[in-house]
C-alpha cells in the first residue's frame, strides 16, 4: 500500500493519512459516525470489504477483521457516471 500511495496526489495522500490517524487515535466506530466519509460495506465481488470517502473522486477500500485488524486493499479513483 505504501508503494501504492506514492503515486496518489498530495491532497489524497493527507487525507489517507487523517483518515488512518483517526481510526488508530479513536477506532473504527467513531470513523464510521463522520458523515463525511460516507463509510458503507460493499456488495458482489467485494462482499466483507467496506470503502470510505477520501473525496468525491477517491475511496479507501479496507477489510475489518474479528480481530480488530484493519487492511487497506486499495485506494480507487472513482469516476463520474455517465447517465
């Protein structure tokens, strides 16, 4: 994921980084109240993954384990839908 992060721009990189920082400081719950991040589980091929808004264009996609773990899988661009 560090890898990864590299080649995000500056400000998703901050708010990747505000978003792990409130989640070590104050866990995953007291994230998961911030609607702002719009925090939901996702469906299909990513059932047991959750995403989190980072921006409009930009979500974090984790796993949460019975362990309390948290794993970054990815973080996506996300695209306008054309309708």
């Amino acid at each position: 994921m560090q890898k990864q992060a590299r080649y995000l721009p500056d400000h998703i990189r901050r708010a990747l980084r505000t978003w792990t920082l409130l989640i070590e400081e104050q866990g995953i719950w007291a994230m998961r109240k911030v609607p702002g991040y719009h925090d939901e589980p996702l469906k299909g091929d990513r059932k047991g993954q959750r995403s989190s808004r980072l921006s409009r264009g930009y979500r974090v996609v984790y796993e949460e384990y019975d362990s309390g773990e948290i794993v970054i899988v990815s973080v996506k661009e996300v695209m306008k839908h054309a309708y």
